[in-house]
C-alpha cells in the first residue's frame, strides 16, 4: 500500500549487519542511548530498554569532544569494552565516535559504526584513515558546514557505506543549542542517494522539543534518528538536560511507526 510518508527518500541503503540495513525502503533507524558511557549496569539497562520498545542501535559516546579540558571525557577504551559487552548481550549493534586516528582500530573492533563528530567533519586525516576501515560511518554534520562542505567530508573517506547525520548549525538564536536545518535531508538524499538521519538532541538541546522534531525529521523523509536516551536522565554525566526518558523514546518509537503506516485515501 503506498503511504503519505515514504519510509525513506534514500535510494541506497548502508548494510550493518543480516538483519540492519539502513536506508533505502527500509524502516527509519532508531539509535538511542546516553550521551556518554560511564557505568556498565547503567549501560546494560539503558541497552534493554531500547531493544524492548523496538530500538535497533545503541548510541554511546567513549571518546567526548568537550568544550573545557576540565570536563568529563568519556572512559575511553573501557567505554569501548562496556558497548561491545552490551552489544553482545542484546544484541543491539553499537555507534560510537571516534575522535583521534589512533584510536580507529580499537573502536572498529567494538563498534559497527563509526561516527565522525561534528567537530571533526574538517578533519580531512581522520576521514581518510577512518574510509579504510571500511566499516560503516555516521558523518555528522559540522555546526557550520554548507552542504557542498559536508559531502566533501564524504568524499573524503571514499567510500559508500555512509550515513549522513544532521545534528543542527550554529545560529543566532540561542533558544535551541543549534537549529536544525531539516531541508537538508531531503537535500542530501537527492544529491548522495545515501542515508540521512536527524539528531534532535544536539540539534535543540531541550528535551521537550525531541519529540516533536523526531516526528517532523520522520516527514521529511529522513532515514532515522539519533537520540538521546536514558533509564535515569537526570542522573546522566553529559547532556542530561536533552536526554530523554524511556517512556518518551518508547511513545516516539510509536509515532514514528504510525506515521509510516498511514496509508494514501
Ligand atoms: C554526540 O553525538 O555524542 C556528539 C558529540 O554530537 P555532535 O558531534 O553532533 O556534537
Ligand atoms: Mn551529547
């Protein structure tokens, strides 16, 4: 039956794994999870949570590129120890950032995406290196980038199991953390054919205002989203003020699926 909203307006999908493919005619990707990993249990618990509401990736940040030098980190390797566990456990395939171009082995061997920070979309070495692996990238969107700068950070690392990731720019306004720019997905898809998903969490930095434009990213066409989530929000180490509870994923996840299964009169 055709539908008011296409599942996606990609025309390639990006394989995960047997049973994940992204893109394409495929369901929107829900990833979901912490800012920033700290605690296994807390981790575990999150991870079960999302695959009971119908979840598919597990988003947890090792490697954190802060502001102040004097702000928490991320737990590094052990982070990368505690998703790949995690992983194993539910099932759930995992996206991390990878920050530094030492670390990509370590990180590919944990994770089955790789993301590429908006802070390092410049960074033209660690695309390079990061397109050898050859294992799937989440490319998120500079704060400033134009579109013509963010699929040259494609190009750079050369091949096509890329997913696009806007995640809000840097604007004047200071009521959201950025503005996401949703005209971009449509954008993207037609020049690439690729993937493209949307980050309401660093896009607004309010947790209020992840539902409303996860449903709005979802009729645009884009190809999933990114969020962050938690079993306690409040409690969490980084942005915990955008972090959603579960009960909140749980009804986006609903909506998301409703909006995809209403059918044309
Ligand atoms: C993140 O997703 O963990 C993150 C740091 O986001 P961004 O690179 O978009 O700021
Ligand atoms: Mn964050």
């Amino acid at each position: 039956m055709n539908q008011i909203f296409t599942y996606s307006k990609s025309s390639k999908s990006v394989v995960i794994n047997d049973s994940l493919r992204i893109g394409g005619k495929n369901r929107p990707v829900i990833m979901a999870g912490p800012c920033s990993v700290w605690d296994f249990n807390r981790l575990l618990d999150i991870a079960e949570r999302i695959k009971d509401i119908g979840g598919t990736v597990l988003r947890g940040g090792a490697f954190k590129p802060r502001t102040k030098i004097t702000d928490f980190q991320g737990l590094g390797l052990q982070a990368l120890q505690f998703l790949g566990k995690v992983s194993d456990q539910t099932n759930l395939p995992v996206v991390t950032e990878v920050m530094d171009i030492k670390h990509i082995d370590a990180v590919a061997m944990h994770a089955d995406i790789l993301q590429i920070g908006s802070r390092n979309m410049y960074n033209y070495p660690l695309l390079r290196e990061v397109g050898m692996c050859k294992k799937p990238i989440l490319l998120k969107r500079g704060f400033s980038a134009t579109i013509e700068e963010w699929i040259g950070a494609y190009e750079y690392i050369g091949h096509d199991k890329v997913i696009f990731c806007e995640r809000g720019i840097r604007s004047f306004d200071h009521n959201t953390r950025n503005t996401l720019d949703l005209a971009a997905v449509p954008i993207l898809q037609s020049r690439t054919a690729l993937p493209v998903i949307v980050d309401p969490s660093h896009a607004t930095g309010r947790r209020e205002l992840i539902e409303p434009m996860s449903l709005a990213a979802i009729a645009a066409g884009a190809d999933g989203l990114l969020i962050e989530a938690s079993t306690q929000p409040d409690s969490e180490k980084t942005d915990s003020f955008q972090t959603i509870s579960m009960e909140t994923l749980q009804r986006i996840i609903q909506r998301v699926n409703l909006l995809c299964s209403i059918p044309l009169q």
